[in-house]
C-alpha cells in the first residue's frame, strides 16, 4: 500500500517533504500531490474518491490557516488521514491545528503538531505494519535505533 501526501499550496512542501523523507527511509511508496480544498475542490473530490482503487492506504494532509485540507479528505474516503498544521504567520499554526482537530463526529482525522510532517509519516508507517509483518519489522528496528541513540548519548 501507499500513502498519499496532500498539500495546500507548494509553501507546504518544504515542510512536507519530511513526510516523503520518513517514507523513503522505511520502504514505503507514497505519491504527493498540491490539492487546494477551496481553489480546486473537483479535483480534491475526484483526487481523494479515487485513492483506495489506486492503492493507497493513509493521506496525510498539510495545510494552513482554514486548513480544511485534511477534514475534506476525510469526508471523501475512509482512509485514515492524518493531518500536519502548518505554521502561520499571524497565528503561529494555532488556527491550522484547532481547524484541524475539531472534526465531527463520524470523521475522525488524526492530527499531529504543527510542523509535524516526519511524525504523519510514521504514523501512517505503523497503520500500514498492522498489516505488513516486514514493514512492522522495519518500524521496529527504527524504534529500537532510536532508543540506542538516547542509551548511547553522553554529555
């Protein structure tokens, strides 16, 4: 399965690219795409309709400001969609966040910190392990070299 990135506008991407970068490091295909949920909303529509026909088994989604990105998708498929706030300039990212994080009930979106592009990708890397006994070894050996990088830290 693979994981598709969405964005709001190509501003995102230099956040977003962490995602892809995390992605990369476990194996892990993924297509990224710059979706606006207000300025192309037939794409958006038909982007997010077609993603479980084209193999695709999470979004993640980052926008800023409204940030309606994510929640959109949400109605659109029921795959799991995680969603990265961006920072923004009068608010700091807090608007993108709290747009975010208050879906209704019935369309969950799993939200990280803002800026949290790297963590979306591990996120969705763990759903699609449910399901995939070598990715979940890979996950596991990341874990693992991250707790020996704490054990093996000195000041």
């Amino acid at each position: 399965m693979k994981v598709s990135i969405i964005m709001g506008s190509t501003s995102d991407y230099e956040v977003m690219s962490g995602a892809e970068q995390m992605l990369k490091q476990f194996g892990v295909g993924y297509e990224t795409r710059v979706i606006s949920a207000h300025r192309t909303p037939d794409l958006m529509f038909e982007y997010s309709k077609s993603l479980k026909d084209r193999g695709f088994g999470v979004v993640i989604a980052g926008a800023g400001g409204a940030a309606h990105l994510a929640g959109v998708a949400a109605g659109l498929t029921t795959l799991p969609v995680i969603a990265v706030p961006m920072a923004t300039k009068n608010l700091g990212g807090l608007d993108s966040l709290l747009s975010m994080v208050q879906m209704p009930t019935g369309i969950p979106v799993a939200t990280v910190a803002i800026g949290g592009a790297k963590n979306a990708a591990i996120l969705a890397v763990e759903i699609l392990a449910l399901g995939d006994k070598a990715l979940s070894d890979r996950l596991d050996d990341y874990r693992r070299e991250q707790a020996d990088k704490i054990r093996n830290t000195t000041v």
